[in-house]
C-alpha cells in the first residue's frame, strides 16, 4: 500500500522519501490480465525524476509483454533524462468535431458554404468518428471506394473531380485544427488528388472526301471529337 506524508503534494508528483513505492508485480511493473476473451497487458509503476520526485507511469490494453517492457523502458529513460513532462499529448480529436470547429468558418468566409456543407456529410458520414490525428492515406483511399459504389442525385457514381473537392475540405477542416491547436500537423497532407478531368465526346460532324490526302483510304470518314474539362 503506497503512504504519503501530510504535506502538501502538488500534482501527482511526491518525493521518493514519502512514497513507499509500490511493489512490483513482475518484470519492471509488467503484469498480464484478462478482459474477456483477450490477454493484454499493463504497466504501473513510480519514475523517479531528476528533482528526487516521483511520478505514476500507468497503460493499459498493451498487445504484448515486449511492448510493455519497452514501454516503461522508454518512460524511465525520458524521465531520467527530465523529458517525461515534455512529450506531447495525442490529440483525441474526432473529424466530426474538426468539422464543427470549422463549418462556421466556412460559412462565413465561403460564398460556396453550402455546397461545402453537403461535402462534410458525406465525410462525416464516412470518417466522422475516426481520429483526426490517426488518418491515413489508406482511409482516404478506401473513403474514396465507399463514396464511388454510391450514387449521386443523377443517379450516377460521383465523379472524380468531386471526389477531389471532398478531399481538399478535408485538408481545410484539418489545416484549420492545427492553426487552432487541436492537432499537431495534417496526416493526410501528402494524399495526392485524382484530378481526372471530366471528360465529354462530341461527334461534331463527318466528312467524306473522296481521294482527300488527309483521309488515307478513299470512302474512309474522319470524326472530329473535342474533349474538354
């Protein structure tokens, strides 16, 4: 059972003199335990610090033991090295709530607003509750599966460059998280778009010309076709 003294302890820091550490359970704080079906494993276990304090250093749902002696090993080095209170926190925000920082802001700076507002949801829809912070280039692409096997208004898939359109307000409600602090940089930053132009035939007429040098073979018809974006 771990005692302190009657002094006042500030933050979950206390000295190593009035804390009767707690004792291990196995190898450097690792112990194993059940939740449900699965093993996991955990750590619990006092840092000292450079300033004679300590600090508790728990973690839970740890795949393996590997991981978990691994784990504290890097916490007590950083500790020691006086670089535990320096690491950043992962941010816990969610796309969804990245939009709803952000969808005021677009409808204010936006003439587009509410097209940008019919985009964010079909990629809260999709990605919503996923971490910001933890996306990647493969749920960008499997969002972009999702979406084609989808049909629009027009009865139709949407189309590449509208695809391009979701994905670039992504980055924006992204980019806009980390001007405002909430996450530390854009996962999604070097996803590159599809930019396949939308692409439309027209047979504008046909010329037979007989003997013509431009023909080739007598009786044969050219097809003008145009494509533009």
């Amino acid at each position: 059972m771990t005692r302190f003294s009657n002094e006042a302890v500030r933050g979950r820091c206390y000295t190593l003199r009035d804390a009767c550490l707690p004792e291990r359970r196995s190898e450097v704080g690792v112990s194993k335990y059940q939740v449900g079906n699965g093993t996991f494993w955990m750590v619990d276990e006092w840092l000292p610090l450079p300033n004679g304090q300590a600090t508790r250093f728990r973690k839970r749902k740890i795949p393996t033991k590997e991981q978990a002696v691994a784990l504290v090993a890097k916490a007590r080095a950083e500790a020691f090295e006086g670089r535990y209170f320096d690491r950043p926190k992962a941010s816990k925000l969610l796309v969804e709530d990245a939009w709803k920082a952000y969808q005021p802001i677009s409808k204010r700076d936006n003439d587009t607003w509410k097209s940008e507002e019919g985009r964010a949801k079909h990629l809260t829809r999709h990605l919503g509750q996923k971490l910001a912070a933890g996306l990647t280039v493969k749920d960008v692409d499997e969002y972009r599966t999702k979406r084609l096997g989808e049909t629009t208004r027009r009865k139709k898939a949407p189309s590449p460059a509208s695809l391009d359109r979701e994905v670039e307000l992504l980055k924006r409600i992204l980019n806009y998280a980390i001007s405002c602090g909430s996450l530390p940089s854009n996962p999604i930053a070097a996803v590159k778009l599809l930019r396949k132009p939308n692409v439309r035939r027209s047979v504008l007429g046909r010329v037979r010309k007989l003997g013509h040098p431009e023909v080739g073979l007598a009786g044969k018809s050219r097809s003008t076709v145009i494509a533009w974006r």
